[in-house]
C-alpha cells in the first residue's frame, strides 16, 4: 500500500478522510486500516476511490497493491457471414470471436465479409445479435432477420404496406419490400476490427 500517494490524492482533492470515507460509504477507521496496510482494500472500493480521486482504477490498483484478477477473455459462436449481397451466410459449426465486456450470456455474432462492396469499410466487424423474437420487437432497430423464404439478411425493420409484411432496409442503403418475416435478432452492439 503507497501510503503517500493516497495522501496526496486525497489532499489534492480536497477530501478529509472523513469526508472521503463518508463519500464511500464507510466508517472513516475502515479507510484508514485500509491505508495503513491493515485491511486489504476490496476492488469496489477502488472504483469507487478511482472516481473520487479522478484518477484510472488500473492506478488504484498498482498504488493499494491489491491482486487484480486477469481479465476473463468470452468468446460467442460464430453464427453466420455478411456477404457483399447483404445477405447472411451460416458459420462453420465451432467458431468463435471474443466478445465484448457487458454482453449478455447467450449472445452470438455475425462477421462482416464486405472487402470490395460499397461498405467495404465494415469489412471484418463483429454485430452481436440476440436471442429469436417475433420481427414485432426489432422495429427500427438493425437486427438479423429471416424471412418466410429462409434467407437471411441484417438491416433496419420497419412495417411494410400490409398486417404481417415488414420492409429491411439493408446496411448498403437498399430497401427489402413486401417481406413475410420468421424471427429478428436485434443487434446489441458492433465491434470494429
């Protein structure tokens, strides 16, 4: 525990240690055990502290000397490939992209194989879809949808003219009209490679 690197944050703040233990929530003699090397300071504390002392947790960390554990890399399946046509082709069975902090269990992705379409620049990306829910529940939203003929596609939903029939609008800008929809998979979130 850097002692007084903690000092001199919290003065530079403007925090007593009072005041900075009732800022966090805990009894001032609790922090002050912690910064004498008395008691082992918990991660939450350091987030909280880290805000406080507007300064990086990964600093708090290496200053209190607590034992961080690796992050934890996820990975998701793999569940199909956006073509050029914007449509979606299934995966090999077992492949897998690491995901991103935050998403929920169950997620699965699509990757990009856009080289030399007008959204090229997408070539590579991860959309991280959802769970299958009626295409109701996508409007206006990208999602990966399949339509009644069984083909796939990832775009906006929006109604179409009739009760039932939706229209996509793909990501190169191309509208998808008069379409009986199965099931969307709303994109929670990209990932630019």
């Amino acid at each position: 525990m850097n002692k007084s690197y903690f000092e001199s944050r919290i003065a530079a703040k403007g925090f007593t240690m009072r005041g900075l233990a009732r800022q966090m929530g805990i009894a001032s003699s609790q922090l002050s055990r912690t910064f004498s090397g008395h008691r082992r300071m918990k991660i939450e504390e350091a987030v909280e502290l880290s805000v406080l002392l507007g300064v990086t947790v990964d600093e708090i960390i290496a200053e209190s000397g607590i034992n961080a554990p690796p992050p934890r890399q996820r990975t998701c399946p793999v569940i199909g490939y956006l073509t050029p046509k914007m449509t979606v082709l299934p995966a090999k069975q077992g492949e897998r992209v690491q995901t991103l902090d935050g998403l929920p269990d169950g997620i699965e992705a699509i990757i990009a194989q856009v080289a030399g379409s007008s959204v090229s620049y997408m070539d590579g990306w991860a959309f991280f879809v959802t769970g299958k829910a009626p295409p109701e529940g996508a409007l206006d939203a990208l999602a990966l949808v399949q339509a009644d003929d069984g083909s796939q596609m990832l775009g906006v939903v929006r109604y179409g003219k009739q009760r039932g029939v939706f229209r996509v609008t793909l990501l190169d800008g191309r509208e998808r009209e008069g379409l009986v929809l199965s099931w969307a998979r709303r994109v929670q979130v990209t990932r630019h490679c």
